[in-house]
C-alpha cells in the first residue's frame, strides 16, 4: 500500500501555531500570553533562517538535493508563506484585540503609535534627545551609490523625504534614508511617567518617529516604517578532512552567518507600494522573500516587555524540588542499590551537579566521560568537570561543535577545558553526536572494578534550560548499562570501530532493528487476539520508514499513541492510521523529553533517550536510548505518559489537515492540565 505523509515544514508550522494559541488563552497570566507571542516570533524567525533558507537555495538551483526539485521547492515556499500570512493575521488579532485591550484593563497603557498624550510630550522629546538621538546614524539609500548592508535580525527605520529647498517637479527632490535602532543602547521599550493609575509604555521606534524631524532637518518628511532581514543561518563545512579542519571551518564559517543570503524581508505593511518597491530594488530583494507585517516588527522582544504594575500577577511555575533524602545520603550509595529517574523542570538539576562534584572529590573515581550539545554559559557542568581535572581526575568531554547556534559557545567552553587539562574530543566528520549521556568509572588501589555510574539523559547538560525543558535523566549502576555506555566512548575516541551493545540502544547501530523488532511483536500480539499498544512520546516523527512501520502496526489492530509536540508527517484519520492517535502538549514548560513505550503483553517495556524518530536523528546521529528496567521507575514512567495522554487543559489533537483540536469544547474547565498534575504527582511521591 502506499501511504502518505505531511510535509515536514508544514507540519512545524501547526505546531507553532499551537504555541501562538497559548497568547489567546484568557486563564494564562497576563504576561505569559505575551511571552508567547514572544516565543512564536523568535520561532518563526529560526525557521526562516535554516528551513526556508534552505528551501529558497533549492529553488534557485544553488544548492543540488535528491528529495527536493526546483519547482517542488518553489511550491513549498508559496505554501508556506501563504501559511504564514494566514498565523500573521491570527496573531495581530491576538495581539490587538486581546493583549493591548488586556494590558490596558490592568492600567498598563501601551502606546502604539508615535502620537502620545499631551501630558507625555515633553518627556518623550527629552528622551529622544538626551537618551536616544546621540546613536543615531542615518544612512542615504539610492540606487546610484553603494548602499549599507542590512545586518540579519536588526531593525531599521526607513524613512523618506522630500528636500524642502527644491520645487516639487525636481528629480532630486525625494531622497531616502535607512537608521539601525540602537536598542543595544536604548531599551526597545521605554517606560513613560505614571499618570494617575495608569503606567504607560512606548516602543523606542515610535519615540524616535514622533522626533524625526529633529534627525532631518531641512526636509519634509513623507513617511518613516520599520524594516527587518533575515539571512541564511546554515554555514556549509566540508566533512571530508579530519576534527582539526573541522575545528577551524566552524571557526571562520559562524562569522559568516551573520552575511548569509537574505531568506526574509519584513515590512511595515503601510509602507506605499512605490516606497517598497524602490527598497527592494535597491537591496536587490526577491519578490518572494517579502512578508508584510504590521508596524512593530521583531515580536520576540516582547519577552523582555517591563510590568510596571506590580498588581499584574507574573505566572507562578512549579519550583524544582530536591530529593531530601539525596541530602542526607550520597547519590553514589543511592544510585548503587536503585536505579533513580530525574524529572526537570520538576526536579531540580542541582541533583546531576552533586552527581558530578560526588565524583569530584570520590578518590575512587578514576575518570568521567561526558558528551556536550549545547551547555550555559558560565556552565556549573563544565565548571565541575575543571574541578575534576584540576583534582586528578581523567575527564574526557566529546564537543559537538555543530550543533547549530551553539557553535561558538561550544568552541570557547572547549577550549577552557583543554586548558585545564581535560582531553576534549571533536566532532565527527559527517556524524553528530547527540547523546546526552555521562559516565563515572571507579577503582581501587589495585586497579580493580568498583561500582561505577552511568547517566542518560533526554535533555542537555545545562542548568538553564533544565528550568524551561521537560526532560528525563536516569542514574545508575547496571553493569551492563555502564560496559555499553563505556564501549560507546571508546567508539567516540577511535578505539572500537563495531561495538556490540547489550542494553544501550545507540543509533547507527543496534537502534533501528531493535524498535523493528519490538513494532514487529506488538503487531504479532494484536493479530494473535492478545492486544498490541505502543506509546511514544517525542519532539517530533517525520522519518517516511518509521512512520510506515506505525501504519503497518496500526492496520493490524495495534493501539498506538503519539505524544509528539512539534513536527509530525504521520497523517492520522486515514485508512492505515485509524488506530492511531496524535496529542500535542504546549504549555508552560517545552516538552522536550523521548519516553517510548511498548504494551509487550502483560510485561511492558520502556525506555528514554536523545533521539526524535527524524531522518537525522535515526541515520546521521550517534543517539543513546536506555530501557528503564526498575519496576518503580516503569510505573512512574507509565503514569506520566497516561497524565499526559488524559490532558485536557493543554494538550490538542492533531488532525489530518493539520489542525490543533481541543480535546474538549471548554479546556479551560478541564482538570487535568499534565505538567501541574504531574508536578503534583512527583511531590506528593517525596
């Protein structure tokens, strides 16, 4: 049979708009709605920078690919924008009609305009002048001289005029301007006098167009609106030489993001048509790359949009708890009896960073082995892995310098660790590595195994995010868990070329046919009378081979259950896919973690890893999956997943045209809202 698919992007644009959703909701705090907004425009822009870049590179016959045609891309793109056009519309209707009009219910005026209140025009020309017009730097803009380039995600102010010393027929009469914001200088959002009960807010854009005749003195002014670029954030390196090339590729080519060929050019939607067409002439624009916008562009700053109210009540998150009886008790002894799962943000990380100084000033522990992804700045992690070293201590650290956006940060914290005596292993030519996996090796004075420790995790070492993301770590001491995570490091170091793992599932390896195997026995027990069910909980499933395995099962009665929160190319209500359900789960915490679980009969079989069922993860990735094995963890594991699959707050159906169904006709009303319940369900387990 042949089935079919959704798009990949497409489908993440459903997701996104899921998350602009939350903006709509009236029971989220005031400010968390906004955050949203906020969340939904820093995503968008990513998308454009990678996705569409690399979509427009096909469509122009600069860059070849075997999936994609010229004009099938070209196709894309129309669809797409045309998508994004439609969510625009919904947002600044969120935006308008819900959040300025909330805003202004709780006293907290927030201008729009350049016009303000006679009472406040004093204070915004003061401002311009002494806060504001010092960094400013107009640019002319014309066809016949060279022009200034337009930085990636920056805001300008383009303005034009008209010379007030020359007739109105004069040719040279008109004349254009472009100003980059200095809000790396100024706030973008500036703070107005209180006014009887009223706080009062201003974007910096429209300060500066209420003063614009200051800056051009000797001219009329016709009009001034925002403009944004967006450029191609994918940097090309050639993975055919060894990891010091590597290392310096992504050295020179991260410098180059910032130059990338322009994937998105944002306007004020009011500008006149012959205002844009001359800008796009000039900057050598593609019709295709322009998205109207309304007059405030770069919406993620909202996230940083001050509450001068302090009655307007800011979202109260669950507060990590810390396991107590970790306080009184080493994890190493703990961890060497039990197995112990860690839920964040529900949990708190500084668990993992005891973990680790425990290993630190233990003179048993020989040697720490640990992959980096993406780590904070000034990371705790990386901090205490230098306190290993400088204690004695074998450390070695596998550095994935391509993962995207973290490249530098990546390179710089890598470079700290070599100096302080860790051994660092680079990337793999041609291979990411993905794995978010620790290991703690110990001995004895005469060299003799001791109880030794290995943590895999869904989620990045990083204590920031580990207070944002939903993700999952597992301590322990399984022997045979510790000997395969050990074999996959010495694979990373060159030092076994075909390891054998008995309990890791590591992708590019035994991955792949063990979850064959395990769909094979669950459609075995579904034809048998016995009942087949799957469970699988992830950030996204787009491989074509996976999902047909899941149509497959589906066909022969298997129950399955996807919890996927961002791209899914399974297209349910179909034929092939009627037993198979999608929920998609946006809330206050990014769901980030991969539990997958399969009903085996009476004895069902769990696990928890790195990898999302995509094409990279599953054959261009080294992913590290491990089975719970410990009953008490499998029935918490379990719990969670049926919390989730009983949300009917925040969780949606996805349907086969890719829209978010709400489970229920007034989800504001429903209980079960999964990441409080399940918070609740962890403490009350202390």
């Amino acid at each position: 049979m042949e089935y079919s698919f959704f798009d990949r992007d497409l489908s993440w644009l459903s997701f996104n708009y899921r998350v602009l959703l939350e903006a709509a909701d009236p029971t989220l705090p005031l400010y968390e709605r906004i955050n949203f907004i906020a969340i939904y425009s820093s995503n968008l822009e990513e998308f454009y920078k990678v996705r569409v870049a690399g979509h427009k590179a096909i469509a122009m016959g600069k860059v070849p690919e075997e999936e994609e045609t010229v004009q099938s891309a070209i196709e894309l793109l129309e669809q797409i924008n045309k998508e994004v056009l439609r969510q625009q519309e919904d947002r600044i209707s969120i935006y308008e009609k819900g959040i300025l009009p909330a805003l202004e219910k709780n006293h907290i005026i927030f201008y729009q305009r350049s016009e303000v209140e006679p009472f406040h025009q004093e204070f915004v020309c003061r401002f311009f002048r002494e806060e504001i017009f010092p960094y400013l730097a107009p640019v002319p803009v014309s066809k016949d001289r060279v022009i200034t380039f337009l930085r990636d995600n920056r805001l300008y102010l383009a303005v034009r005029l008209y010379r007030k010393d020359l007739p109105k027929d004069h040719p040279q009469r008109t004349e254009y301007f472009v100003m980059k914001l200095p809000y790396s200088k100024v706030p973008r959002f500036i703070e107005l006098p209180k006014v009887g009960k009223n706080y009062y807010l201003m974007f910096i854009e429209d300060i500066i167009k209420a003063n614009i005749g200051v800056i051009f003195p000797g001219y009329e002014v016709d009009g001034s609106y925002c403009i944004k670029i967006s450029r191609d954030a994918d940097i090309l390196i050639d993975e055919t030489g060894n990891s010091r090339e590597l290392v310096e590729q992504v050295k020179t080519s991260v410098k180059k993001r910032k130059i990338g060929a322009v994937c998105r050019f944002m306007y004020d939607r009011d500008m006149p048509k012959d205002f844009l067409e001359f800008l796009v002439d000039v900057y050598h624009i593609d019709r295709s790359e322009w998205v109207p916008s309304d007059k405030h562009l770069n919406l993620e700053d909202l996230k940083s949009l001050p509450n001068p109210n302090p009655h307007v009540a800011s979202l109260h998150k669950p507060q990590p708890l810390k396991l107590t009886y970790l306080d009184d008790d080493s994890i190493f002894d703990y961890v060497a009896d039990r197995d112990l799962l860690l839920y964040y943000p529900y949990h708190s990380f500084e668990h993992f960073i005891h973990f680790l100084y425990e290993a630190v000033h233990d003179p048993m522990v020989k040697e720490i082995m640990v992959t980096q992804y993406r780590v904070a700045n000034n990371s705790a992690v990386i901090n205490t892995l230098i306190a290993a070293a400088q204690n004695g201590k074998k450390v070695t650290v596998f550095v994935e310098l391509k993962a995207r956006f973290d490249e530098e940060n990546n390179l710089a914290t890598a470079e700290m660790m070599r100096d302080a005596g860790i051994h660092i292993i680079y990337s793999i030519p041609k291979l990411k590595v993905h794995a978010k996996v620790a290991l703690v090796l110990r001995r004895d004075k005469q060299n003799h195994r001791l109880t030794s420790y290995a943590y895999i995790s869904t989620g990045n070492f990083n204590e920031k995010t580990a207070l944002q993301y939903a993700d999952i770590g597992l301590f322990t001491s399984n022997r045979a868990i510790v000997n395969d995570l050990q074999r996959l490091f010495r694979m990373l170091q060159g030092r076994c070329v075909q390891p054998v793992f008995k309990r890791l599932l590591v992708a590019r390896y035994n991955l792949l046919p063990e979850l064959n195997r395990l769909i094979d026995h669950e459609i075995e027990l579904a034809r048998s009378g016995v009942g087949g069910r799957i469970i699988l909980k992830m950030n996204a499933l787009q491989d074509p081979v996976m999902i047909s395995r899941l149509y497959e099962a589906s066909q022969a009665g298997v129950q399955i259950d996807l919890i996927v929160r961002g791209i899914c190319c399974l297209i349910p209500g179909q034929a092939y896919s009627r037993n198979i359900r999608i929920t998609r789960i946006v809330d206050t915490f990014l769901e980030h973690a991969r539990v997958w679980y399969f009903g085996n009969g009476r004895y069902p079989k769990l696990f928890i890893g790195s990898p999302d069922w995509m094409r990279r993860n599953l054959y261009r990735r080294i992913e590290a999956v491990t089975p719970i094995l410990d009953k008490r963890l499998k029935k918490e594991l379990m719990d969670m997943l049926w919390i989730q699959l009983s949300d009917g707050r925040k969780a949606c159906f996805l349907d086969d045209k890719l829209r978010n169904c709400w489970k229920s006709p007034v989800p504001y009303k429903e209980k079960v809202r999964a990441q409080y319940t399940f918070y609740e369900y962890i403490k009350a387990r202390l």
